[in-house]
C-alpha cells in the first residue's frame, strides 16, 4: 500500500514538472511571439520611410521636369513671336512693290513660318529625348536599390504569359529544323526576352557593365558586396526566370575563347559548374580544344559544328524543351535538350580559365 503511494507521488511529482516546463515553454514563445511583432514593425516603418524618401525624390524629379518642359515651350513661344514681328514689318515694307517681289515675298514668308516651328520642334524632341533617357535612368536604379536591399521580395516579376499554346511556339525547333538547315533570324523574335545579368549571383572575378548585359574576366576582384548565392567559379545567372510559356534570348560569343551558355535551377551550388548537374542544360565551347559540346548531367555531347560567334536560346515550357542555334544572318540549331523539371528556369552562362577581357554579351533582338 505504501508503495502504490509513493509510486502516484512520484507520477504527480513528474506531471507537476512536465505542466511546469510546458508553462515556461508558452511564456517564452510569447514572448517570442512579442519580440517578432516588435520587429516586424520596426521592419514596416523603415520600410514606409524608404519609401516616402524614394516618392519624394520622384515627386520632386517630376516637378522639375515640369518646370523645365513648361520653360522651354515659353522660349519656343517667343522665338515664334519674334519671328511674327518680323514678318509683320516685312509685310509692310512690301505692300506697293511689284507681283515679282510679291511673288519673293511670299517666299520669304514661307521660309520664316516652317524654321522656327521645324527648329524648335526638333530642339524640343531632343531635350525630350534626354528627360526619358534620364527617366529610364533612374528607374532601373530604383530597381537595383530594392534587388540590393530586398533580393527575395522585389525579384523582378515576369511579364504576363501572351503566348499561350500558339501555333508558332507550338512547333518545335527541330521540326522546323527538319523541314529548313536554317531558320530566318527573326523566327524567335516575337518570344525575345530583356535578360540581364544578376550582380547577386556573378563571381567576384567578373566585370558586369553595359546596362547589366555584358560579362568580362576583370583583372581583379569586383566590389559586389555580400551574397550567399555568389558562385564561387567564373559563373553568372541572369535576375529573370521563366516558368511558362516559350521564351528567347541571344548571346555574342565571339569575344571568348572558352564559354557555356544554358539555363539553370536557381539552386545550383556555388561550385557547380553549367551542365553538370540534373537541373542544368548548356551548348559549351573550348578554345584549347576546338570543340563544341552539350552538355547536361555531367554528360557531354559532341556537335560537329564551328564555334558559333553568336548563340540563340529557345526555352519552351510547354514542350518541355530549350534548344541553342548558332546565329549569323539566319539561325542554324546546334542541340535540343529535352528539359525534366518543374522549376523556374535562369539563363545562365560560365567562362573558360578567367581568360582576361574574355567576355560574353546579351544581345537586343528584335521582339525586345
């Protein structure tokens, strides 16, 4: 009897210790609780004052622009007069001289009316041109800012899918292959996409300048600042990626002795090189070796074709495929890999041995 009384003492003794440490657990986690909410509102409120000095700039931008537009439709306006006057005194001037000079007068008259409005009109296109290049200007540094400050939240979006299950995108590169060795170059155009590169995902070692659209070997080290994404080879990704629909870009590869072009899941290793793994797919050129290959899982086909000097990329999703072309004045297909993933797709790019100034750029094509 003592012992089947001890024993409960003990089974009390323990609940009593076990309600006591889950207690201790619900105060901490709401206390945790407590602390997330306080930092999730000081996140907010940073945010909305970033935001408020980014629309007041904006705003501030606008209304200079305004003013400036306003001021040189105001200098326009009293050249014109100006000339009115003039006119006005000349036709004074020749009221009483012959049909001839009447004739001459009406000439004049002419010239005067179309060069002011022709002049101005043409310094006024210009100036306008300026304000939307500066325009343009600012906006993508308004965007580099939220990438470099927000990569995961601001990732560039992508346009809405316009092409679904058309008849052009719904054959495929090798069939048109087949019935033409070479395909006009415009054939993708209407798929052509704005990729550029992704300063977050670029090895130190590689230069990213003209508009983000080009890659070169730097002779040193590039100040990108931190990443937990950047390869850890000569290697870049582009910011955009695709999921549906059909997609095309263009590269210029003359420039490098060695280069790999292709696509990739955005969760490639540091380390791991294009067309190595299983979610990776690449057309692959060595100088030292003269040969072109395709390459994917860490298997290499050989293609019996010269270095391309320009490279096209098909990514179609709806047939699972993406299919790389050497370019010239027509688009002649290298390789068509058959694609196994459901994962957003990145353009994606290596160069050879950091062969100084070897470099690759992204083409504008023509649906761009």
């Amino acid at each position: 009897m003592v012992q089947c009384v001890t024993l409960k003492e003990e089974e009390i003794q323990d609940i009593s210790k076990e309600l006591e440490v889950t207690i201790e657990t619900i105060h901490l986690l709401r206390e945790e609780l407590g602390k997330t909410k306080e930092y999730t509102s000081q996140i907010k409120s940073q945010i909305t004052r970033e935001f408020s000095c980014m629309k007041e700039y904006v705003e501030r931008q606008e209304r200079h622009t305004l003013v400036f537009i306003e001021q040189e439709q105001k200098a326009a306006e009293q050249k014109i007069e100006e000339a009115i006057q003039e006119l006005c005194i000349e036709v004074n001037r020749l009221t009483d001289i012959t049909a001839e000079t009447v004739s001459d007068e009406w000439g004049l008259l002419r010239r005067y009316r179309d060069l002011p409005s022709i002049m101005d009109k043409i310094a006024l296109d210009q100036k306008h041109n300026v304000v939307k290049s500066a325009v343009q200007v600012l906006k993508r540094k308004l965007e580099i800012l939220l990438l470099e400050k927000y990569p995961e939240q601001f990732s560039p979006e992508q346009p809405p899918d316009l092409y679904e299950e058309t008849s052009a995108c719904s054959l495929s590169p090798e069939s048109a292959a087949k019935s033409a060795e070479t395909v006009n170059s415009s054939r993708f155009s209407q798929w052509a996409d704005d990729v550029t590169f992704d300063l977050r995902r670029a090895y130190e070692r590689l230069a990213i300048t003209a508009q983000n659209r080009k890659v070169m070997v730097s002779n040193h080290p590039t100040d990108y600042g931190p990443s937990p994404n950047r390869f850890c080879i000569s290697q870049v990704m582009c910011s955009q990626s695709f999921s549906t629909g059909c997609h095309y870009w263009e590269v210029i590869t003359k420039d490098s002795d060695g280069w790999a072009v292709g696509v990739a899941h955005k969760m490639i290793g540091k380390r791991e090189k294009l067309g190595r793994t299983e979610h990776s797919w690449c057309v692959e050129w060595l100088g030292p070796r003269k040969q072109l290959s395709a390459w994917h899982r860490n298997q290499e086909t050989l293609l019996d074709k010269d270095k391309p000097l320009r490279v096209g990329v098909f990514l179609e999703l709806q047939k699972k495929t993406v299919s790389f072309y050497s370019i010239t004045d027509k688009e002649m297909l290298l390789h068509t890999f058959e694609i196994s993933t459901s994962n957003p797709l990145y353009p994606a790019f290596w160069l050879y041995g950091l062969e100084i100034n070897g470099s690759l750029t992204i083409s504008h094509t023509n649906g761009i």
